[in-house]
C-alpha cells in the first residue's frame, strides 16, 4: 500500500517534511498524533501496544501527545503492530528531524526553562495565534526596551541573563515578518495600556510599535474597554491548521505552565476569546485610541 493511499484519509507524512515553518516540536506531535490515529484505526488498546514496546501505558500517552521524542525502533514495532509499515520510512524521517535543535535551544534554562521551549517551539510552527493579555503587552509585540523594563523587573537575574531573555524576544518576533507568516490576533486589556513599563517615554514608543504592528496584513490588535469584565489571566491560543493537530491552548504561571489539547477544553478558551473580541474595540477603534494614549504620553 502506497503512503498516497493511507486507509484514514490523512496527506502522506512525506508532506509535512516539506512544509515552511516546521519545527521539531511540531514535528514531534504530527508523529505523535499519527501514531495514535494508526492505533485507533487498528483498534488496538494502549495496553496491548506498551505490552508490544515492553513499555509503560504512561509511556505510549506521551509519545502519542508529542511530549516525547520516539526512537525509531519503537516506530518501526508500532508501525508493524498497526499494520501501516508503508508509514515507516516517512516517519523514521520525521523522528530524526524532530530531534534537531531549534535555533532557541542555544538558551540555558535560566533563559528558558523547559516548560517554555515547548511554547516556543509551538508558537513557532503555528499557523494563528490568538491571545488576550491582562499585565503587560504581548511579547511578540514588545519594543526591546519595554522588553528590558520588563525583564529587568521580574525574579532576580545578571544583566547577562537580561539581555539574553531580551536577545531570546526579539529573535522570537522575527517570525511575524517572516514569508509565510502566522496570523497574530492579540486582545489587550485596558490596564495593560495605563501601566507605564519602564517610564512613559519608555511606553510611548511601546504603544506607537503597537499602532504600526497593527497595520500589517497579518497582524489584529484590539483593546478591550474599561467596564469589561474579564478573566484574570492570560491564555493563548495556537492553531496549526494545514499540521492536522488540534489547537493548543498555553496557560503560564509564575512557575511553569500547563498545555490543553482536548477539544472540550479548547473549545471553552476559543469561546471565551470570540467573546472578548466582540467586547473589544475594533482594530480601527483600537488605533484611534493607541493615538490618544500615545498624545497623553506626551
């Protein structure tokens, strides 16, 4: 059986080995997720597939998910066990690239801590990203200096460390002028505009950034009023459409962050999202009024 043939309807994996802005961590969970169709399709229970890999049920989980790089002999049994070997070579591909480091694990963990790579890492190879902020400005939309206010201000660190957290932010926003750009769709709460990061000068020059990142194509920034009610912290959104994945929901804490990929659970973030930005400003709206706070700044 030919790979253009697969019995579930999928493109064949050779297809994502060609796609621009695929990054080891997305490649990781399209295997992942692959592994788990295949399973499904073969009716086989995860019991009988980590009895076959003389592993754990946990372990079979989270290759599934993408949270853990799979070797390729564990390919090559699952595979065979799932009656889909025509995948093997393709996948065998995908494991190896998947182990590649990506340009931001040149960063220690005091830079980026290993719950955040795998944001970066995601962010990097989606297709749209939906956020709302409710204490500082995006930071794929932070000026460097607004980002050293910021970093500066945070836990204790060297000022080596803050300038490579800064280096680290500004090589992240080089994918929104990038070809084949995601679509950033950003919903800012009102306090985060009121709240002079660094000194207004430092602030002023933050919000005109804001005014012209908004004028790209692929860029949609809306303010959300004072009087709306809102939750209280920040989430974002990751889709990665043409991938086959489901979206991914990031929710940071102060010391780590946790990761939604259930449907029922992202369903709710991509509501409540919708809702804010029908409660927001429209993007014209929000210009107008980044014009006024930037005047009042002096």
């Amino acid at each position: 059986m030919s790979a253009a043939s697969d019995p579930l309807g999928h493109p064949p994996l050779e297809r994502y080995l060609t796609l621009p802005g695929f990054t080891p961590t997305v490649m990781t969970m399209v295997l992942g997720y692959r592994l788990r169709a295949l399973r499904e399709k073969a009716d086989i229970s995860p019991r009988s597939a980590s009895q076959a890999l003389n592993c754990s049920e946990a372990k079979i989980s989270r290759l599934e998910r993408g949270e853990s790089p799979i070797r390729e002999r564990d390919i090559e049994l699952m595979l065979r066990l799932y009656g889909a070997q025509h995948e093997l070579e393709a996948a065998c591909e995908l494991a190896r690239r998947s182990k590649e480091a990506g340009w931001w694990e040149q960063y220690g963990s005091a830079i980026l801590p290993k719950w955040f790579d795998k944001f970066v890492g995601l962010q990097e190879g989606s297709k749209v990203i939906r956020t709302f902020e409710v204490q500082l400005v995006p930071g794929l939309l932070q000026t460097e200096e607004y980002a050293y206010a910021v970093a500066q201000g945070g836990f204790l660190a060297t000022p080596e460390e803050v300038r490579e957290k800064v280096e680290l932010r500004l090589r992240r926003q080089e994918l929104l002028r990038r070809s084949h750009a995601p679509h950033l769709w950003a919903v800012v709460d009102w306090p985060v505009l009121q709240r002079p990061v660094g000194g207004p000068e430092v602030m002023r020059r933050q919000i005109q950034h804001l005014i012209a990142m908004s004028q790209l194509s692929n860029i949609k920034i809306q303010v959300l009023p004072p009087g709306c009610v809102a939750i209280g912290s920040p989430v974002t959104l990751l889709r990665f459409e043409e991938y086959g994945l489901p979206d991914v929901v990031y929710l940071e804490h102060p010391t780590g962050a946790n990761y939604l990929d259930k449907p029922e659970e992202t369903s709710r973030y991509r509501f409540m999202l919708d809702q804010l930005s029908v409660m927001a400003l429209s993007p014209t709206q929000t210009r107008k009024e980044l014009r006024r706070i930037a005047r009042d700044l002096g």
